[in-house]
C-alpha cells in the first residue's frame, strides 16, 4: 500500500494519541495530504488536511481545532496527527489519503478528489 497508519487504539477520554502515516512509492512532495475519519454508521469526514511542498495550505475541522494537529515531513514521507483531549465522539477509523496537488490549496478538495487513501486506523475513545 502506498499509504499506511499507525498509531490507532483504545484510549480514555481525555487521554492522547499520536496517528502516523507512512507514504511510499510516489511523489509524496507533489500531493495534499488528509487525515479523514469515519465512524459507524456515518459518513467519512475530513479531520486535517497538509498542503504539498509547494503550498502553505492548511486546515483543520472545526471539531477537533484546538486539540488535534497535522505536521508533515516531506523527507521522511510521513504525516502524524497529535490528538489531545480525546472524547468518544473521536472514535472511528483514520485514513490518510493523498491528493495530487492541481490546485493550491488542500481545504478546498472533497474526500472523493483523494486519489490515494491508506487501509485505516482504529481509534476507541471509551468515557
């Protein structure tokens, strides 16, 4: 797979995790990188979103600003998301997914504009 994350588990609330995503074979510079979840019974939702190597561009959904941030190492091909003061509502599966990067800025693709998208990550916040 040309994405893969780590990082997933149980967890209480309040408590913190750090999800990571490893990209291999492709230009990772070249593409937006998306943090996306999707609970049970719900849509999938985008969490973070890192703009490519040429774009400044970043974003962070409303329901989890302030707890969870994004970074992105370009030499490494890897993306982590550090989320803190995790609550039940965060429990689903994480996917990271890659959009090559056609336009500027990451915040404006839909999750279906993601070409690449790894297998997923559980995260169970119990209260």
């Amino acid at each position: 797979s040309e994405l893969e994350e780590s990082g997933g588990g149980l967890v209480q609330s309040g408590g913190s995790l750090t999800l990571s995503c490893q990209a291999s074979g492709f230009v990772f510079g070249n593409y937006h990188i998306g943090w996306f979840r999707q609970a049970p019974g719900k849509e999938r939702e985008s969490v973070s979103c890192f703009g490519n190597g040429r774009s400044p561009s970043r974003n962070v959904a409303d329901s989890v600003k302030g707890r969870f941030t994004m970074s992105r190492d370009n030499i490494k091909m890897t993306v982590d998301l550090q989320m803190n003061s995790l609550e039940p509502d965060d429990t689903a599966v994480y996917y990271c997914a890659a959009a090559r990067g056609r336009r500027w800025d990451c915040s404006i693709y839909s999750h279906d504009e993601y070409e690449k998208w790894g297998q997923g990550t559980q995260v169970t916040v119990s209260s």
